[in-house]
C-alpha cells in the first residue's frame, strides 16, 4: 500500500509491504539506519524514534499506521553537520560507549524536555525507563540531560540544590 | 514481520462494524499493537486480517458525562489517561494503575480498551477498573451492549467479546470520582515488568474494594469488605479469591505472601 508521511521534516510518499514494522520501513527502505534493531519486542528502546510528537517504538508500529503522520528520527537531531545540543552534551559526559541505545536514547531525551524544560534526576530516570543501556552508562546520560537543561555546569558541578 | 496479512484501516465505526461482520474470526483488532504485533512477530497469533481501530473517527481519547462519568474510548493510550488532570484528581486508583503499566514509550502507544481486551492476568488497568466497578461497552453491526468488568473476563486471554464485536469503551461511574486508592505492583525490575502479583484497593461509600493481577487466570475482583473490617478478614477474603499458580516470574507461595503485605500496606495507606 502507499503512505505519505514526513520524516525528519521531508515529505515520503513510498509504497510498503502491509506487514511492514516503521522500523524495517526506516531502515531497509529509506537507508535511515540511525534506528536501531534491539529485542524487536518493545523492552529495550533502541528503535525510538518520535511519531507525532510522542516517543514509540517503531519496532512496534506498522509502517501502514504511520500514514499521514510526522516522524522523527535520530538523522533529524544534527542540522548542517553540527551536533544538536542534547548530541553535544552526551558528548561532554561521555554518555555515549559503543551507541547502539544512543538513538533512542537521545530522542527519549528531545521528548523528554520538550514537556519538561526542567526534569529533575527522578524525572529523567522514568522519561528514560524504556531506553537501555546495556553499556553501563545512565549516570553519565543523567548529567548530560541536567546539562542540556541548564541545572548543571559543563564539568557536572550541580548549578542548584 | 513473518507473513503477509491484510492491514484494513476503516475511518468510520459503520465501515470497522462492516468489516467485524465479514472477516470476524480472521481478524485481529490492533489498538497500540504492543501485545498484538509482538505476539504476531513470534508466531503465536496468525490473523488473516489487521484492523486499526485508531484511524476510526470518534474512538479518540476520554469523554466526561455527568451522568455517566469517565468514558475512555477504543484509541485512549494509557498516556492520553495520565496526562488528563481531571483524571489524575478524581480517579487516582486508575492513574496509578496505568503509570505502573510498563514503559513511557509504550504507554504513548498501548490503549486502555487494549490492555483490558487482551485479557491478561497481569492487566495492570483491570485491576483499577474492577474496583471503580467500570463497565464496557461492547459494540457490532448488530448494535451495543454493556457488561459489567467482574463477567466481562472469561479466561487466560479469553472475555466475551464475539468475533464481530469491539469493545469500544469503558464507562468509569461518576460514583466512583474521588474515591481514594493505590496499586502495589510487584515486579523483578523496577518501571518495566509484567507484575508479579498486583494488588489495586479502593475505598468507597465505607466499602473496601481490591482488584488483583496476576493471582488467577483472570484478573479477580473482592467486593464487599467493609472499611470497619478488620485487616486479617480482608486479607483472609483477598486470599480465598485468587487461585495464583508457581511459573517463570516467581512461586505459588510467593505471590500469596506478596498479596497480604500488598494489602495490608495499602489499607493502612488509604485508611490512615
């Protein structure tokens, strides 16, 4: 069937299979390779991606649903080659090692503080509970979302009681 | 995905009825999807056909009625329920059953009709909706009927909703609003499990009410306690309920004990 849809502010109009998932959608016909494959069962968080606003799985989605919708992927964070500011304080925190929850991590964290400029460390530890990282790295993802969100400085110093 | 089914989109409730009537029993109704595509992904779902009931104009979101009270329609996501202030002041047993429903991502998808038409043990929102004492409204071509939650389960994943039905929503009682409770889920890992053993408790118009997950092949429902009742009789009544079995998540034994302390915390938190 055909859907039309906007994914990282530009326009698709594409023909996929019925029992296409988004995330096979994203990856195999588009090339957005940025979404990861984990479990492929909803637990892990690795294809996040932001459908109308709103953070799901796209492992869980069917493309044929995202008919008419607006998708956002992680190859919509970087703008021009640069970094956007959630990238750029994963980076000063080292809140990245081998990436693979990095994606959906990320967006996790775009929803996150769209609906909450100011999260508080509790705030973020439940916007991030279906992201993992199995590398061991959610204090250093935790400072970089107190840092993007101005509570904390550049070297982890807290800004505020 | 494994094989090719049909994916059908109606975007009216006379077309999603129509098609009910002709493909019923090879259909699958996909609401969030987060049980339905998993479970077709690992082969122990095979439907002919897909029917989105999000795209049908109408099944959107709540409602409030007077008389009625809080109706939570088809397309509701658990998340759509949380973010209402309205809901989270008068019913705050249904919001704290659906914010220890898994994961925020999957909350942003999973539905309300979803989690209770699935017919799990574990359905985290049954619990609070047999206590509210919240009916469904059971839809066809043929027309509509109501069924009250306790007769609404008939099994593991079985209810009685007919093949060329939907449940299209949920009636909480405006009787019901502002009556005091909480849920106390038991899980192996903290905000993202299927429960161990649920305990819901409601306390209304001196009653005491619970709902309990994951104790029975069906969500179980204990009415008629007395909020004077001693804590002994309404963990003795919680007990003689339920029916839990020993499997991968934890011991018959186990759950049972999990379910007194459950209760006995929640009536000191709801009582005191």
């Amino acid at each position: 069937m055909k859907i039309k849809l906007t994914i990282n502010g530009a326009a698709y109009e594409k023909d996929v299979a019925e029992n296409s998932t988004l995330l096979r959608f994203l990856r195999e016909d588009l090339g957005l390779t940025g979404t990861k494959e984990g479990c492929g069962a909803g637990e892990c968080g690795a294809c996040t991606v932001i459908l109308d606003g709103r953070t799901v799985n796209a492992c869980m989605v069917l493309a044929a649903e995202a008919d008419g919708a607006t998708v956002k992927t992680i190859e919509g964070e970087a703008r021009n080659g640069k970094l956007s500011d959630i990238q750029e304080a994963f980076d000063r925190h080292h809140a990245v090692q081998c990436g693979f929850c990095s994606s959906g991590m990320v967006l996790s964290v775009r929803e996150l503080i769209e609906r909450n400029p100011r999260p508080s460390v509790g705030e973020i530890k439940e916007g991030l509970e279906g992201n993992f990282c199995r590398c061991t790295g959610y204090t250093q993802i935790i400072e970089a979302v107190l840092d993007v969100t101005g509570q904390i400085d550049r070297k982890g110093e807290m800004t505020h009681a | 995905m494994i094989y090719n089914f049909k994916y059908l989109a109606p975007g009216t409730r006379g077309e999603l009825h129509a098609m009910l009537a002709d493909r019923g029993p090879a259909a699958a109704l996909l609401s969030g999807g987060t049980d339905l595509l998993v479970n077709i992904r690992n082969g122990v779902v095979r439907p002919e056909c897909v029917i989105n009931v999000k795209k049908v104009k109408g099944f959107e979101g709540i409602t409030w009625s007077a008389e009625e009270g809080l109706i939570i329609r088809a397309g509701c996501t658990i998340n759509d329920l949380l973010r209402d202030a309205r809901v989270r002041a008068d019913y705050p047993l249904l919001a704290a059953c659906a914010h220890d429903l898994a994961s925020y991502q999957i909350r942003n998808r999973a539905t309300v009709v979803g989690n209770v038409a699935n017919a799990s043990p574990c359905s985290d929102m049954a619990a609070a909706l047999l206590c509210l004492k919240a009916r469904a409204v059971i839809s066809s071509s043929r027309g509509e009927r109501e069924v009250a939650f306790p007769a609404f389960f008939k099994g593991v994943k079985k209810t009685v909703i007919l093949p060329d039905e939907i449940l299209e929503r949920i009636i909480v009682p405006a009787s019901s609003a502002g009556a005091p409770g909480d849920y106390r889920k038991l899980k192996r890992i903290s905000g993202h499990d299927l429960a161990i053993v649920g305990v819901a408790l409601l306390k209304q118009d001196g009653e005491i009410r619970l709902g309990i997950s994951s104790a029975a092949p069906t969500p179980v429902y204990v009415g008629g306690l007395k909020t004077s009742d001693p804590a002994d009789l309404v963990v003795a009544a919680a007990l003689e309920a339920v029916h839990p079995i020993s499997d991968v998540r934890c011991t018959r034994e186990y759950r049972e004990h999990m379910i007194q302390v459950y209760v006995r915390r929640l009536l000191e938190e709801v009582q005191g």
